[in-house]
C-alpha cells in the first residue's frame, strides 16, 4: 500500500503517531500484533481497508 500511495514508511510513520522502526516491524511481519487504533490510524492515512494489509497464515502463531 505504500509503493501504491506513493509513500516512504518515514512519511507514514509521524502520520500515524508510531516509529518510522515500529513500521518496518509491522511490515516485515515481526510483530504478534497491531492495535487496533493503529491499525486503523494507518487505514485511514492510506485510504485502505485492514484486509488490505494483513494476510492470514495458517498454524503460524
């Protein structure tokens, strides 16, 4: 959603109120969970739905 919105995680990050390193976590998938203020703080800065950020993997926990 960033390459499509023509923005760099620096820019995301002050527009969401989090780390620029707490938003490479999220992408790279290192993290076990997002809030879901933030979740929705990045869905409205990107004009997108959760589903188009998050990916379900079976048995990965």
């Amino acid at each position: 959603m960033l390459a499509r919105r023509k923005m760099r995680s620096r820019d995301l990050a002050p527009l969401v109120g989090i780390t620029e390193q707490n938003i490479s976590l999220l992408r790279c998938g290192k993290v076990k969970g997002v809030r879901f203020d933030t979740l929705a703080r990045i869905c409205e800065v990107l004009a997108c739905q959760p589903g188009d950020l998050l990916e379900f993997v079976a048995g990965k926990t």
